[in-house]
C-alpha cells in the first residue's frame, strides 16, 4: 500500500498572478469510515486504549477527520466537518 511521508509538505499552486498555497500537505490513500454504530466508539474506550493514545506521536503522517452527522434525503455534494483534518496527538 501506499505510505505517506512524513512530514507533511508545502503545495502551491498559481495561475496567471494568482496563487494558493497549503501547508503540511500528505499524499496518500484516504480510508472513509462510516455507516456503523462501532464508528462512534472511542478508543479511550477500547481494550488497552489509553496505552494505544498515548503512541500517536510516533504515526505523524497519520490524519484524521471527523464528519458531522446529517441526514439527507438525496446524496449530497459536500459534507459538513465536525473536526477538520489533523494530525494526531498523544496531548
């Protein structure tokens, strides 16, 4: 599988005079999680969780979101963010 390099890196991308930048930038493959009851399962609440916690530091190509809970009654075009990405932390 692919494994993102760490750390993350600056990406800017111009066009004519205008230009956009993004810092701490990973490339990678994206995992989508959802649909089941156990997704709402914290780990501080899993077997050894606590002790699991505190290694984040060592995985700092690892990120995460967390997308807000809706219901729609069509498919929809973007999703509402309750935590944007970040990297994991053992604070």
């Amino acid at each position: 599988g692919t494994v993102a390099a760490a750390p993350g890196a600056a990406v800017t991308a111009s066009v004519g005079g205008a230009a956009a930048s993004l810092d701490d930038v990973v490339f990678g493959e994206v995992w989508l999680c959802s649909g089941q009851s156990n997704m709402a399962f914290l780990l501080e609440n899993a077997f050894d969780g606590a002790a699991e916690a505190r290694r984040a530091d060592l995985f700092p190509a690892i990120r995460y979101a967390t997308v807000a809970k809706v219901t729609a009654d069509a498919p929809q075009a973007d999703a509402p963010m309750r935590q944007n990405w970040s990297v994991g932390s053992s604070a």
